[in-house]
C-alpha cells in the first residue's frame, strides 16, 4: 500500500468514525494527511502523489502501517484534536505551537491582516497594538511579523494561555516586540492603541451544549459567549473606546453571532469584513463611531 492510499484509507476510517474537523483542517482527507505526514516527519505541503511514487512510500512496511493506524486510532478513540496530538497548529501560514492550555487558533482576522483589508481604513502602518483574548498569541505575533516597528500588547485571562504565546513569540523571533499582559478583559489594558483586534468568547450557550468531543478540549473560558454569546463583548465594546486613539480602529471576531450583535447595538456604526470563507464574521468600527455610540 502507498503513502496516498493509506491516507485514503485513513480518511474512510476518520469519516466512519464521525470525527469532527474544523480545528486545522475541513475533511477527514487533510486530516489523515495531516497526521500522517506528522509521523513520518514530512512537510504538510508535500505532494502526496509524487511521494507515493518512489521507494520509501510506494510501498509502505507492516511496521510503518502499524504504527500509522496507532496514530488515527487514537484519533478516533480519545476524540483528540490533531493540533494537540502534534503540538502544532497553522494560521496564514505560520506554525504555532498549540496545547490543550489553548484554543487551536482559527481565526478569521489572520486573514484581513495578512491579506491588507484594512490598508482603506488604515493609511498608516499601527505603532500600538493590542490583541484582546489573544490566546496562543497568533494575531499578536502576524501583527509584529507584518509591522516591525509597532509594539503589541496580547491580553489574556489566562496565564496558561499566555506562556503558550510566549513560547510562540520565541519561535518567531518577535518577543521583544511583545508584552504578554494577564487581564480580564480590559482591566490591564493599558493604550491608548491605533489597532485593536480582539477575537473574544463568543459561543453562545446552546451551541456550547452541542459541540462535538473535538471542541469540548479546548478551553471553555475561550469559547463560552453566554446565553446569546454577547456577554464578553456586550461587557467590553462600551469601554474599549477609552483605550483607542483617534482614527483608531478595532477589528471584532463574532463568529456566527451577526443577529445578535446587531439586535445588541442596532444603532452603532460598522461594517463587515469579508473573508474567503465568511462575509459577516468579522467587522470593523473605528474609535469615532464607539466614541459617538457609547458617550
């Protein structure tokens, strides 16, 4: 059996199972592939084909296949994340060292900062930064990456969280860059800041009731929105105009949760930001329209 056609293989046996993707990946095919080329210590990016062409992959040993259905079993079995299992999770195309002290970064911001959306909105290069709920401190490290001379603070409730950050900040060489503040919300905040991005709780509680295994291992704390999902931002959104500077902007990750941040606040200005996949989870209001709406 080759390497493609025992991640074929694989991929059956995950879908079978009910394994629920998501977190790295959005089918069991990238899955298996994922966990596969983990074992055997290949790139994620490699071509599968190609490799599956020549010796040592065109026809894989009794003992590598073994120790390969070992690894999806226990995917199967213990309903483990990949991310978790490999220590490791991908966001625009950085690697990030994941545990279960944090969620497994998916955010859509990535996506708006890495591709210039906000370059319209945003005439000048930011020089304070903050990251609100930063996590494993992804969104705080692409905007050191993408802004060299700006400073970022990454707040997180959690001081597990953020020794996970710093440990990513290390690996991508912008620690200095960087300040890791524990806080609950914006208690410690400090500003005032030209850029806010804040992918905060927002899952509302029916939802937290019906998520698969695979999303029950991450941290409730980063998930859990409340009853409607608003109660973080409902708590935070009137005060983060205090820490912004003028012509500043705040970039907001809402997920799923457009109703109701607009029956929350149906009289502020803001507006979407698209992404590949999403037109409505993500929005942007800059420092005038929360100032206007909250004073």
């Amino acid at each position: 059996m080759s390497l493609i056609e025992l991640i074929e293989q694989f991929s059956l046996q995950l879908q079978a199972a009910g394994i629920s993707t998501g977190q790295g990946t959005f089918n069991t095919f990238d899955e298996a592939a994922w966990l596969v080329l983990w074992k055997i210590g290949l790139p994620l990016d490699s071509d599968l084909e190609e490799l599956s062409k020549a010796p040592p992959y065109a026809t894989l040993t009794p003992l590598q296949i073994q120790a390969l259905d070992e690894l999806i079993e226990k995917r199967i079995q213990t309903r483990k994340p990949s991310a978790y299992i490999t220590n490791e999770a991908w966001l625009g195309g950085l690697s990030f060292f994941v545990d279960e002290r944090v969620i497994i970064p998916r955010s859509h911001i990535a996506e708006i900062l890495l591709n210039e959306t906000l370059l319209p909105w945003m005439p000048n290069d930011p020089k304070q930064i903050m990251d609100l709920c930063t996590g494993n401190g992804s969104l705080a490290i692409i905007c050191a990456l993408l802004w060299p001379e700006s400073h970022i603070d990454g707040l997180d409730i959690s001081t597990d969280a953020l020794n996970v950050a710093e440990i990513n900040s290390e690996r991508h060489k912008v620690q200095p860059q960087i300040d890791w503040i524990t806080s609950n919300a914006l208690h410690a905040a400090k500003g005032p800041y030209d850029l806010i991005v804040c992918n905060p709780p927002y899952v509302p509680q029916k939802s937290m009731e019906e998520l698969p295994a695979e999303f029950q291992a991450e941290p409730t704390l980063a998930l859990a929105g409340g009853q409607n999902g608003m109660d973080f931002i409902s708590s935070t959104l009137p005060k983060m105009h205090n820490f912004m500077k003028p012509n500043s902007l705040l970039v907001l990750e809402i997920g799923h949760e457009i109703q109701a941040f607009s029956e929350l606040y149906p009289k502020l200005n803001w507006i979407t930001l698209s992404t590949q996949a999403y037109d409505d989870q993500v929005i942007l209001i800059n420092h005038k329209d929360l100032s206007a709406h909250f004073n």
